[in-house]
C-alpha cells in the first residue's frame, strides 16, 4: 500500500543531479516523497527486504560467473550521514555480498601512486554490492579547497574520472553516485551532539569544526562535481540529508532500482538437476 | 526474562570441545539451551541488539587506535549453515566493522605460498570482527581426506596453526572457532531443498554429493583437529547444526562473549571537550 502512494515520482527522477544548485538546496526537503517520517521508516522496512531479495540474486549470479556488480559512491560533509546509511541500508542485506571501503586520509604507501590506484584495489568484485565510504571524488573536493595539488593537476581529474567510470560502467558494474548534503545547521546540531554524550566521542575530530569555515568553497567543489560528472552511464543523486529516515529510504530505493536495472533471474543450474536427484538418493 | 531462564548453562561451556568425539555428536541437539525453537528465535533477536552495542564499542576502539579484534572461524560439512550464520548472525552488526572473507579452493596464485599466506592476508584490522568461511582448517581437513598434500606435510600443520593462532591471540586478536555439524540425514535433505527449487540450484554443487562418501574420512579429520588444536588461547566450540535457530543463537553467544571478554569501554575523547565545544558554538 505504501508503496504504491508514498513517492508521486521515482527517487531517480527526485534526486537527479540535473541542473541542481548546491547553495540552493533545501537539505530538510523530502523529494519526491509524499508521507512523513512514520510512513518512511514503515516503508523503509518493507523496502529494507525487497533490498535484501535482490541483492541475493545479484550474488547467486555473481557465485555463478556473473561479473556484474553494483558500486554505491557516498559523498558528503561530515555528519551528513554516510556511517548512518551502512549500517542501517547497507546491513539489511547478506555481508557476503558486501564489498565495503572507507577512503580517508590517503596513506603514506597510497600517496606513492595515482590517486585511482586504491580506488581500483577496491572495486567490487562480480557479484558484489561495492560500498565507497567516500571515493576518488575527495580528489577534487577536499584537495581542490585545501589546494592540495595545483589547480591545473585537480582540473584534469573531472575528464580523467569521468573516463575511469565509463570504463567501470564498460566493465558491468552499476555506479551510484550520491552527494549527501546536511544544512550547516543541522551539522552543528550532529557535532553538538558527538560532544554531549560520550558514547558518541569517537566520531568527533576537531578538524570537522575548521572544515565548516570551508564551507561556501565545498558548495563551490560539489558544484564542480555534479557540474561535471554527472554522466548518464554513472548519474550523480543530491540527497538532502537532514532527515535520516528519508535519506536511508532514498538509498534503499536508488539500490533496488539499480539491481532491478540489472533484471537478474536465478542462475541456471549448470548441472542435470534429475540425475542429481538420482545420484543424491543413493548417496 | 528469557536471558536469565533459557541457558542451563553458558554456551561457551555447553559447547567447548574438550572431549568431544565427533562420531558420537548428536547434531539434532541443543547443548545448554532449555528453550524450543520459538524461545530461541526471540532471544536470538534481543540478543542481536546486544551483539551490534559491543561490536559498535569494538569498532569505536578501532578508530580510535586499539588494535585489538575479534576472529569467528567458521568450520563445517557442505549445508551446516556458514552462510546463514554470516547473513543472520554477521548481518546484525555494522557492515563497517565487519572483515569478511571466504576461503574456496585455493587460486593458482595462493597454490604458489605456504598455505598460511591467504590466511594472514584476510585476517582482521583493529576493531573490525573478521569472519572466516572456511579457513586454515581446510588445509588439515579436504587436504587431509584427499591426500592432496603427503601426510608428513599436514602432519606437521596442527603445531604450526597452533603456533600461529597463539601469534594472533599474543597480538590482540581473540578467535572463536566453531565447527559446525549436521548429520548426513540432515545433509541429504538440504542438498535435495538445492535440487528441488530454482531458486537455490545456485548453492548446489555436484561434488557435494561425491563428498558425502568421505564422510567417516572427514569425521577422523575434523576429530583430529579438536584433539590436536583445541588450545587454551583459540579453543574449538563444537555446534550441533541440524537446528538452524539453535547454531545461530549459539553463535551470537559465543560472539557476544568473546566482546564482553574485551572489557570494552567508550573510548575517551582524544580532545577538551569544553574547548571544542566553545569552538563551536563560535563555528
């Protein structure tokens, strides 16, 4: 029921990263949802296992030489909510079928090599739903407004990614780009909060505090990158995120909608089911 | 309430291998705990609430520099269920803290190193739960039953697994090694359930059924493996499968004691908290 009448258009279509402005964006809207809180979260969790189906599908035909795969790409500011959307949409479905990585502060051994060096140790496998925890997007986003590398070095990535995904896409996976955008707001509110309670401690670093002075030249950075790379072969989705409940069903959606993409059946049996049957019997 | 009445005594005792003899294992049984299966299922699902709370703190601990983890072995026959542990069990805690890995038939490149190299490759970062499908066991167990290596080699493979679990536990790991069975009866239904839908003839293999000839060949293995690797440091639980509710039940147990066993605490703030809280306020 709620599925039929909560969204009055698809998630792909609300979150299109066409023609959006960044300073423009309204981070509590709900896009294309029509129900509150209490109709997503109930619809999260029916979705949560339609999620779940497909993904085991994806896998069976992976464990059968399918080498497709699906690559979710989570940007964002701090606080906007990337851990949230692992554990609650990522752990609704089978950890064998999850290829996760989290891309922080580049290592002394990866800063040896081309920045899409330890993206491409860390592409899924055939198979697999691929988890980026942040990406090869950083490398024109948080390099570009600490001037971490010359303008004329970071300037070359855009057309350099946007190649590198065209081949992944070549390749059979799936790529999903989401740019997940908090208010600056509703991000003190997250930090207040990390700084409150103690359990929450660990997820504070006061470097998340300089980064918010940064803040008009990341909406100028993540201009850049919608601007342009948001290709047809791997479209990017602007996901306001001040509402967790809408941006864990969101994701839910642009996953299920990119394993139906793949209209996966189950794998044939490369064996001759009755003379397994005849031989089990006696065995 | 259920906590408190179920378990006539902790799984860890109910289960330790001492002693055991695997052709005498009753696999239909369900050592310790009281309860039927309904009980079982709904203190399996406050019991996973408990599970994700430790995991979370092991995985805060993690970030936070501690370098300890926790390591599940997951041993067993065709169909006792690794999969449904990992995807029921696994499946409960945060996929971020999860390091996953499936030990098959060994690669032409794994062929080329000692059979511990895969091994320690996959093994878990700090603060992550690793989950092994099989693992270094495999190379005293179908390599034992198979003679695909000569005796002398894998004879001397117990004192060295013993040797390099006690490295691991001496550098902060914790390993919980389940063997799981199930009996052959119970075997043949499951495989013939693979034969007679669709929708798992994914999961069937036909040597599965070959393997089934080796049965009292596999038992003196895997006896051989409790009597000689069931140290004080990485102790064997013997987990009777025929009860999927019961081994994953059990297994949350075990795991959920391996975590409290940590003494697991919130990590302190690494930072004045006042401090980054007046900073902002003025952010």
């Amino acid at each position: 029921m709620a599925k039929a009448t909560s969204w009055s258009k698809p998630v792909t279509k609300a979150l299109r990263a066409d023609g959006v402005k960044v300073s423009d964006l309204n981070t509590s809207a709900t896009p294309g949802f029509k129900g509150d809180k209490k109709a997503g979260e109930a619809l999260l969790a029916e979705r949560a296992g339609v999620l779940s189906d497909l993904q085991e599908k994806l896998y069976a035909n992976g464990r059968s030489g399918d080498t497709r795969s699906v690559l979710l790409v989570l940007q964002g500011m701090d606080t906007a909510g990337k851990g949230g959307i692992v554990r609650h949409v990522i752990g609704s479905v089978d950890p064998q079928g999850v290829d996760h990585a989290a891309f922080g502060v580049p290592t002394p051994e990866e800063k040896k090599h081309h920045y899409l060096w330890r993206i491409r140790r860390k592409l899924p496998r055939g198979g697999q739903i691929g988890v980026f925890d942040r990406s090869h997007y950083e490398d024109v986003l948080v390099v570009r407004v600490h001037d971490l590398v010359p303008p004329d070095v970071w300037e070359k990535r855009y057309d350099e990614i946007n190649r590198f995904e065209r081949k992944l896409v070549d390749d059979g996976t799936v790529v999903v780009k989401v740019a997940m955008f908090v208010s600056l707001d509703e991000q003190k509110k997250r930090l207040q909060q990390r700084l409150d309670r103690a359990d929450k401690y660990w997820k504070f670093n006061p470097n998340d505090i300089d980064e918010r002075a940064f803040w008009p030249q990341y909406q100028e950075a993540y201009q850049a990158v919608l601007d342009r790379t948001n290709t047809d072969h791997a479209p990017w989705y602007v996901l306001p995120c001040d509402s967790k409940w809408y941006s864990r069903l969101a994701i839910t959606e642009l996953l299920i909608d990119a394993l139906q993409g793949l209209k996966l059946d189950w794998p044939e049996a490369n064996f001759d089911v009755d003379e397994q049957k005849k031989r089990l019997v006696r065995a």
